[in-house]
C-alpha cells in the first residue's frame, strides 16, 4: 500500500506509474487484463472515501473469476475486488456500498478467528488490530444474502512455508472444509496469509482444493484461471489518482521491480530462491 512508503516515495511511485500508464497507451495495452485489489478493513472513517473509490471505478467492477474469453484469457479491462480477513466493519461500511452498485467482492476469512480481534501477530500501530472479525453466522449470512464470495485464508493465519507437511495440510484442508460447511458453497479460492508461498505451498493447496491463489505480488490477471493470481494492495486511505491508476495498470511496474529487488536480496545474502512474497497481508 503506497502510503506506508513514506510522502517522498510516494510521490515517486506515483510520477513512475503515471508514466508507466502514458508509455502503455493510456492503459489500452491491459485491455485484457484484471487488476485484482486487496483490501483489508474499510473503518468508519473511510466509508465515504470508500465510496468514492467505487464510484469511480463501476463501470470495471466484477465479480473475482467471472468474465473469461472463450479462450481462457480475462475479458478485461476489469477490476476484481477482495478484502483479507473479512473485519466485522465491512458489513456496514463497504458491502451496502458495493450492493448499491451491484458490486460482489472476494472475501478471505480465517475460520479459528471468528466473532473476535486478530490473534495473529500485527503491529501494534496496525489500525485493524483491535477491530473484530465477522462471526461466522454474520459471514454465513453475508453469502446466503448474495453479498460477498466466500474465500478460504487458513485456519490462524500462520505464515504457511514455515509449517510442516502435516501443519500445512490442516491449514489449508480444515479451512476449505470449514467454510463449505458454513456457507453451503464450493470453497476454491485461497488467499496466503502475508502473501508467502513457496512451490511447497502451492502443490499443498492444489491438493486441498483450492483453484485459484491469491498472493501480494503487483501483477495483472491475464488468465482467468491463472493458479496464482496477483494483488495489488489497496485502503480506502490511497489518494484517488493512485487508485485510479492502479485500476488503470498503471502500477504494473512495481512486480517486475520488487521481483529485481528480492531476487538481489537473495544473491547477497546467498539464500536458495523462494517465492516468498515478503508483504504483509
């Protein structure tokens, strides 16, 4: 999320991607592509900010999945919208405002943390730390009344390519089984806690279901039914040009580029390759 940059960097990102966008032709070279968002919560404050993010960007919002080319490919410019650990806020303050739009967001939820704070590890200056998780009837209500798409995001929230064989399972096999029970609904969709993966993980969650993975890295969706779909970290708090741009793809640049950064980090260090995100969801 840009604003955790700092104001200077900020301002880097944002002349890097205007450029980026202008140098794609107006954006026109991602016709055929997603750009998929990740939100968290959406707090009192951010209501109207929120809105204004999503009155700015209907004519491109749909539903996570839908809208594939005959061809697999996404029929796209499109805009897919999801939120990480389905906070108790979003049932007033983002999900009437997308209904009104006919809007229906990917909402990721952590099945041993309903009705409750965050019990994962968060900083202490993180502004969702004390905000409560739906319950699991407030969430199963959301998806009987049409309102979200239910996603699975682990048991507890744990980094995944840190657990064992027999731990990764569980979180991953006991929170799909968890959910489908709950909502009465296929449960395909996986987003890793903290964006982290390693081929481990993936193969993993291939086993226990899950169709489609969702991490943090900044990339565009060109298949439908891409195994691992990029994200690009959003809060209502962005400055409406950065969301407008990120919409736009204009903030397609950041992959590659912190893709160069870890890949270095990497070499100097003199660790084997990972596909660790390294962003914190």
């Amino acid at each position: 999320m840009y604003d955790k940059r700092g104001l200077l960097v900020r301002l880097v990102y944002l002349c890097l991607a205007l450029l980026w966008w202008l140098l794609t032709g107006f954006g026109r070279a991602y016709r055929r592509r997603a750009v998929v968002l990740c939100y968290h919560g959406v707090r009192d404050e951010q209501r109207e900010r929120f809105a204004r993010q999503i009155r700015q960007a209907r004519s491109l919002l749909r539903t996570p999945g839908d809208l594939a080319a005959e061809d697999g490919s996404v029929a796209g410019p499109v805009v897919w919208l999801t939120f990480d650990d389905a906070f108790a806020n979003l049932l007033d303050n983002a999900l009437p405002v997308l209904q009104s739009h006919n809007a229906k967001p990917l909402v990721f939820a952590v099945t041993g943390n309903f009705d409750q704070p965050p019990r994962w590890p968060m900083p202490a200056d993180h502004p969702e730390r004390n905000e409560r998780v739906m319950s699991a009837a407030e969430y199963s209500a959301a998806v009987r009344e049409d309102l979200l798409v239910p996603g699975a995001h682990t048991v507890s929230h744990a980094r995944l390519p840190d657990l064992d064989d027999h731990a990764l399972h569980m979180e991953l096999e006991e929170c799909r089984r968890a959910l489908e029970e709950l909502t009465d609904r296929p449960i395909v969709d996986l987003a890793l806690p903290y964006g982290e993966f390693d081929e481990r993980v993936l193969q993993a969650a291939c086993r226990a279901g899950y169709q489609r993975t969702y991490t943090l890295r900044e990339q565009l969706v060109s298949d439908n039914q891409a195994p691992v779909i990029g994200r690009f970290g959003m809060t209502p708090d962005t400055w409406l040009i950065e969301f407008v741009l990120t919409c736009a793809g204009g903030y397609a640049w950041l992959g590659p580029y912190r893709g160069l950064l870890r890949r270095l980090r990497r070499v100097c260090a003199g660790r084997r390759p990972t596909l660790s995100a390294g962003e914190q969801a």
